[in-house]
C-alpha cells in the first residue's frame, strides 16, 4: 500500500513554488470489498493545500484490495502519516 500511495502522489506544484513543507496524520479506513471508508485528519501539516493534497491521495489509489475471505471484519482503520518534504512525498 506505502508503495502505491507514493506512486499516485505528486508534490503539488502550488507547494513547491512556495516550498511548503510538512506533515499531514490521518485515520482512515478501508472497507471489506476494497472501498475507501471514513477519512479523518488527525493533525494538519499548517498548509491547506497539503492536507488537501494527502486526503486527494488516498481517494486516488482507492479501491483497495478486497480483505482476504478469512478475515471476520467490516473495515480495517490505518493512520498514515503523508511527510511532504523538498519536492518528495513519503508514507509512513
């Protein structure tokens, strides 16, 4: 999943004119049929254009893989952390 979200993400280029820098935490959940669930920014980066860019992200590399038949759950929640730092993102 950490391999695919940085592929779908780019450093927006609004962000890096101004050279914003930061780091945006969110919990989110993903459903037993591979669907994006709830998002929730957990503590923003300070840059709007950053937290809305981390929240874009997860949206685009939605669906997810379907949870394997074995599991007894509705939806699984992950934190992310989305680090966007000179011109690179990473996630954690």
């Amino acid at each position: 999943m950490k391999r695919r979200l940085e592929t779908v993400g780019s450093y927006p280029e609004i962000a890096k004119a101004r050279r914003l820098q930061g780091e945006v935490r969110i919990n989110f959940s993903i459903l037993k049929d591979g669907k994006l669930g709830d998002l929730s920014l957990m503590s923003s980066s300070g840059h709007r254009i950053l937290d809305e860019d981390a929240m874009r992200l997860l949206n685009d590399a939605a669906p997810y893989e379907a949870f394997p038949k074995e599991w007894d759950i509705e939806q699984l929640i992950i934190p992310l952390r989305v680090i966007y730092h000179i011109n690179h993102i990473y996630v954690f």
